[in-house]
C-alpha cells in the first residue's frame, strides 16, 4: 500500500472526469483539522471549522475543480448539501463527514455532477482505491501525493493534493491522513498541529495563501495505544513527505529546494529565514537557471525580519558530504564551478548556519520557472 | 528637462561601459536619506546611514554592475575609497559626498575602473547630463526613469534604477533627487520618509528586498522658502512618478498593475491589502495571461493580515469611468468579458472597497512573465 488503504479500518475511492474529481473516504475515530487562515477562507471551511469541534469524522468527500470559495450563502449551502451527498454514499450521518473543494474561485458546485459521482463509486481497501482517492483530488498537480509509515506499533498513511497557491501561515493544501493508532480526542489537535507546522506550513511554492486549504487527520484505533511521543514523530515525517511531494510537484517545478537553517535563537527564528529563502522568486529562478548567484540566499535571510549578525552567518549547498561552503562566518569561500555542479541534480539544498543559537528549521520549496507562469497564466481561460 | 537637471543648482554626468557605469551628481544642499531595511545591507549603506546623520550633501558618485555587497571590511574600505574618487573628480569634501552602488552581490568592486571612469566626465546641467546619468545607474533597467515637477515656487527633479529586486518595506531602489526649495534640515527628513513611504514603499516587482536601496534627496534653496505641505505634496507625486516607472519597467513585465484600495480602517491597512494583491504571483501570471480570474485578487486580500469583513467587500477592474464591477458587497457581478477587455491595455487597475473605514492607499506592481525567469535565471553566469 502506498498511504491511507494501508492502515487498518480506511476505505477509499475516486474518479476524475476531466477537470472534475470526486474521492470518498470512509474511516470512523477521533480526528483533528486545521484549516486555511486566509479571512477569504471558503464557506466549506466555515461549516468544518465549526463541525470539528466534536472532533470525530466517520468519512471524507472531497471533490475538485470548483473550490466553491467566494460564493456565499449559496456556497454554504452546498457545503452542507456536499456533505448529505457524502453521507447518503457512505451510509453514515452527514454531521460526520468532512467535506473538502478545491479548484477555481468564485464558481458555485456542480451538485449534480458530485451526487452522480458519489454515486457511481465502490469504496474499498485495495492500493488501486487510494490511488484513484488521492487522483481525484488533483487539480494542477502532475503526480498523485501518497505516503505511509509503518511505526513499530502503528501506522500512518496519507493523501495529499498541492501544486499552486501554496504559501506559509496556513495549512497549504488538501491532506487526508489516517492512522490506526488509539489517540485520545484532546492529544489530536495539539499533535496535528505541530505536525502541519513542521511540515506544510514550512512549504511555499508561490506565496499565494489559498482560501480552502484543510488537512484532516483520523484515528481509526485499531492498533490501540502507543505512546504519543512516537506517534507524534511518526506523524511528522508522514507530513513531511507529502510536504516535500508537494514542494516537488509545485507548478512549473524541474527541481525541490530544501533550506536548512540551524544556529537560530529559537525554531521561529530559524523557521523565518528559511521560508524567506524558499519563498524569494530571486533564488528560485537562480535555482532554476542553475546560476550559483548566492548573494540572494543571503539577502533573503536579510530581509527575513530575524536578529543575528550578518558577519557571523556561514552558507553551504549540496547535502550529505557534499556540502560546498559558500560563506564561512561571513568571509566568501565560493568555490562558484563546484556550487554550479551541485545545482545540476533534481534537488538543491542551502544549508545556513547563523551562529547565534542552538534551535533550526527546514522549509521545502521549488524552482521558479517559465511554465509556472504558462499554468497560471490562463488558468481559467 | 527630463528631470535633476531642471532643478536650478544641479549638474550631472554619467557614463555606461558594458554591464558597469558610473553617475556623478553636483549640488549643495541639505540633504535626507532613506534606506534599505534589509540585514544584510551593504556596507556602503552602512556608510552612509552615518555619514547622512549631518543632513548634508554636495554630490552624489553612483555605480552599476557590482552591489560592493556581502564584502565585509574591504568593502566599507572600498565605500570609503568610492567616496573620494567623487570628492577628487568634483573637488568637493569626500564626507559629502553620496555613495551607492547597484548590481551582483558577493563581489568586490572594480576601484580602477571607477576612478578611470570618474575621471573621464565633464558635468554640465543639460537633458543630455541627466539622460546618461540616469542612464548610468541601470542595470536590467530596459528604459531610464526621470521625473520633473514644476510647482508654484520650486521645482522637483529626479532620477532613479529599478526593475528586480523591488519589494516593500524598504526604498526599494536607487533615487537621486533635488529641489530647488529652502527646506530646513529638520523638516526635510521626515518630509522624505513619508514620500517614500507612499511610493517606492508600495512598488513591488518580486518581492525581494535588496541589500543596496537608496534615495537621496537634496535641496539646494535655489528658489527660497516654500510652503510645506505643498512641497511635500510636490515630492509625494515625483517619487510615485519614478515609482510607477519602476513598476512598469519591471524585470521581464509587459504591464502595470496599480491597485487602489479604499474604505479601510487606516492608511497601514489600506496598503497592507494593496500590497497583498500586487505582490501575489497568481494575480500577477493572470494579468498577463489577461485572464479574468478575480479570485485571486480576493484571495490576496484575505491573506493580508487586515480585519474586514470579505462580505463587505467590491471589486471593480478597470479606471476611470471604464470601471467594470466583479464583486459588488459580497455579491459576484463578473461580466467576464467585460473582465478580459479591461485586462488589454498596458495598465491594469484593480479598485477594491472594504467598506470598513474611510482610509486608503495605492500600490503598483507589474506582471510575471516568462522573460523574467529568463532574466534572473541566468544573472550572473
């Protein structure tokens, strides 16, 4: 299994009709969500953010092409109607179920389209289910976002959707994430939350803060209890890959960027630098170009509004033991035609070091290139 | 005259060799400056921002091709040594003398070549000074930048670089500018920071925010004492001139994007969603698509971090009486069509209603292209 059929108790299904997909998902237990902070947040959001206060989901029904967002009264409504339609196919009470859109702004729901849909799928739990799931929630994404996680005592498993119009301070996308673990209805939130900020919020393509974004997170139980802390970490490198899947994927992209920062004051400071490089349209498009112009990583982390000393500041690209140092406590030591080999491969990596703590981050984000603007040029057109 | 040459007291030279020039610039006058917010500002920012503390200016030496950024302590030797060069060439105190550079980060600046050049100008007040100084200070600057306003009693002049590297929060770019108004040194400060505040402060390219950003503004009392709000009023409307050129000359831009927002809680609001919209890479890919997809610009003014109510909300495309509405209070009017027309011209203005106060502001920014990829994938390689 490759994400949510591999954990026990969760089936799933999908279809995708040209720009139109719907997936079901049906998994009952204690949940958690966290949702978009955009003020522009989706009326589906609203009806979520106020129906997780009872923190149990029993199923998922989530559909693309249409974010019903800006669309009202009218739009809540068919929030509502969208969740009878999940209810009605998976035979479970509407208040359960969560509901989740993604697509163009401004445009109301093809309700008859989702009900013959909701309609026309057979849930089950086969890896061919949670791959059309995680399919039909695509919108610009070229590859399907899956992954799983077999802890020594429980396992995690996750869809996710997210190429475009993803942007720090939110939750960045579409995740469904199931587990069988036992966790107690006041640890989910607290844990999922964390988990999302170490991970999707640590992610940007373009900076664009989108007005449906919501990740789920379900605990089926039937593995029983295990120890949170455990959980807690096997959740994280869970989100973790879908977050780098997503930062991989990213409109346009040909290449992931990880930003490793470290010596911050504290993980905020850390976290504030390493976004501000992820997110500079100078150092993607450098990236992109393979130009070793590393004076843009270090005016990113500039203006990244974060105390530290400019002079103390030491930067490297490539991983493992690979590292070229570029800046060694703010003397130049680019070796330029060694940094250029390093930014041929599929991934590139800055590592920074601002001498002026213990405490560092990673963010996740890509390359800025001609075909982003091609997508999003005519996106609705 | 275009611009600096038409205020009474200035004189002017420049000189562009390839990717490297060099402007010098006479006149005596108190003197204000604003700079780059960014950590990692350079060190001839640091120079100045000390040298600047007696308000006092007698010429300005100005280089493009090299930002002398990120180069430490033989950088500041470099600023210092830059500075003298300008006293030699104008036999004027070096301590007066204004410095400031444009161009790559994390490498030295090429004194020979600045000295030889510097020796090379003769300074004269005519268009065809102020057009090769201007000319001088461009980078990928495709066209130079002047503004020129005659007021009752004194006139304002101009010039300025821009085109990446142009985001808020800070001067955003290289400005030289002169009056020919008695302004007191204690008046002129303040007067400069507000102008600044609402026009290179509110032009946004990508985002990113350089390490070299300056504006120097002399006057030389040529014209006596003037009233001054309206001075200020004079030096606001030149400097949102040189900014709007900015904006338009964006790197690889083929249109202006002004958004005016009006009926915010305060100023700083105003401008925060304003800002939110010009820089959003979505909003900027559909103005140059001129793909109607109005969503985007609700989307960007939802993340902006302002407390409104979204169904207070209008939206119209268009300016002057041309103003097409897509949101009217919450409700969606779109006429797309409409929509797409508006989005054909060379400038595209979004106007957007909070409905929550009376306060406004503009920002201006541009569309993202294919060519700036292409300009800033390959910079320095």
């Amino acid at each position: 299994m490759k994400s949510i059929c591999g954990v026990a108790g969760v089936t799933a299904a999908g279809i995708k009709e040209g720009k139109y997909g719907l997936a079901l998902i049906q998994a009952s237990g204690n949940s958690a969500a966290v949702f978009t902070q955009n003020k522009a947040r989706a009326p589906v959001i609203d009806l979520m953010a106020e129906r997780m206060k009872k923190n149990r989901l029993e199923g998922i029904i989530a559909n693309s092409g249409c974010a019903n967002a800006y669309t009202g009264r009218r739009g809540m409504e068919d929030a509502i109607r969208m969740a009878e339609i999940g209810g009605e196919a998976l035979g479970i009470d509407p208040m359960n179920i969560g509901v989740a859109s993604t697509g163009v702004i401004g445009r109301y729901l093809n309700l008859d389209l989702i009900e013959k849909q909701a309609g026309s799928l057979s849930l089950s739990s086969s890896e061919e289910a949670e791959i059309q799931a995680a399919r039909a929630i695509m919108t610009t994404d070229l590859v399907e976002k899956h992954a799983f996680l077999q802890g020594e005592s429980f396992a995690v498993g996750g869809i996710a959707k997210g190429s475009g119009m993803i942007a720090p301070n939110m939750a960045t996308m579409l995740g469904f994430i199931y587990t069988d673990a036992e966790i107690a209805q006041p640890d989910l939130q607290p844990i999922l939350k964390r988990a999302v900020s170490r991970s999707f919020n640590r992610t940007i393509v373009d900076g664009d803060v989108s007005t449906n974004d919501c990740v789920f997170l379900t605990a089926t139980g039937e593995a029983g209890a295990v120890p949170l802390k455990e959980f807690e970490e096997g959740l994280t490198a869970a989100c973790i890959h879908l977050a780098k899947a997503i930062a991989r994927d990213g409109e346009g992209a040909t290449k992931l960027i990880e930003v490793i920062v470290s010596g911050a004051r504290n993980e905020s400071d850390a976290e504030k630098v390493a976004k501000a490089v992820v997110t500079s349209p100078l150092v993607k498009t450098a990236v992109y170009g393979q130009d070793p112009n590393w004076g843009r990583v270090v005016a990113a982390a500039g203006y990244a509004g974060v105390d530290f000393e400019i002079p103390d500041l030491s930067l490297w690209i490539g991983g493992g033991g690979e590292k070229t140092p570029l800046v060694q406590k703010g003397e130049i030591t680019a070796d330029l035609a060694a940094a250029k080999a390093a930014m041929r491969g599929d991934t590139v990596i800055f590592s920074i070091d601002l001498d002026s703590g213990d405490a560092g981050a990673t963010a996740w984000g890509c390359d800025l290139t001609e075909k982003y603007v091609e997508i999003n040029g005519k996106y609705t057109t």
